[in-house]
C-alpha cells in the first residue's frame, strides 16, 4: 500500500470513528490552480480547504506547522509568526511535506498525524462554510467534509492569519 493510500485510509478511518458527515470524491489527477481544483470538485473556491507546511523560526522558536485556510485567501506571516512568538515563517520544501505528512504537495490533507507537525487553522473555515472539501492524501481522492464534524474531531487550534 502507497504512503498516499494510507493516509486516505487513515483519514476516513478517523471520519468513520467519529461518525464524521463526508464523501469520497475519485478523479484524475488535478493541477495546482485552485480554481481548477474546485470547478472539479463542484464546490465555491473558499470551501477547498489550503493545507501549508511551513516552518516557524525566530525567538527561540522552531516549529514544523500545517496551517489550514480557506482556498481563497492567502497567509499573513506576519501574524502567524506572531502567534507561535517567532519572528519569520517559510515554506517547507517539498521533500520536508513529505518526510512530515506522508504526502506529495498537491496532496496535503488538513490532518496531521505526525506529533512534529501542529495544526493551526483560520476559523473563518469555519464561519463561511458547511462543508470543506480537501484532498485526502492523494492528487486523485476528494473528501468533501461537515466542517463542524472536522473541528470537532481535529480540536485544532484557532487564529485568524490571513491577509
């Protein structure tokens, strides 16, 4: 079984422990532009839920983070940083994504299953929409997901990063 399978497998194994409302999408491969990603998925731009590793530094801080916002909108490092008390905030590289999720990027999942890796997640997510739809650790499976299902089960942590 491929890293990217068991990541789908861990995911709906959580979903299904917690009674989570969700549906399984299959489709070829989609590209990197969120608008194409979404017209795919049959949903608005904002419901497809970015998922960035990034690295936070600065004030003796050193933390992996996947940060998790609505596809529409676009990270304010500033604040970010501010919020974990660090001065800067890069993106990881693709072979850091992999050695801390399990999967390429394109395919980044909003879980994290790696204790190295903390989640962090724009609650406006959550104001805006009913539903979010992700990938599921594979460029070809869509998991369409209650928003208030996934906030329940990933408990994540709550602030406001985006421009």
């Amino acid at each position: 079984m491929s890293s990217s399978d068991k990541i789908l497998r861990k995911i709906t194994t959580l979903l299904d422990n917690h009674h989570a409302r969700y549906e399984i999408m299959s489709h070829d491969a989609l590209g990197f532009t969120s608008d194409e990603v979404a017209q795919v998925r049959g949903v608005e731009l904002g419901q497809c839920s970015k998922a960035v590793v990034l690295k936070v530094k600065g004030n003796g801080v050193k933390k992996n983070v996947l940060a998790v916002l609505p596809g529409d909108e676009k990270i304010d490092s500033e604040k970010l940083a501010g919020f974990f008390g660090a001065k800067k905030i890069s993106f990881a590289t693709a072979e850091q994504v992999k050695t801390l999720t399990d999967c390429v990027p394109g395919a980044l999942a909003p879980f994290t299953f790696n204790p190295e890796l903390e989640l962090v997640i724009d609650p406006v997510l959550f104001e805006r929409y009913t539903d979010i739809a992700f990938n599921a650790g594979t460029l070809t499976e869509t998991i369409v997901l209650n928003a208030e299902d996934y906030r329940t089960i990933v408990k994540p942590q709550e602030f406001s990063f985006i421009l």
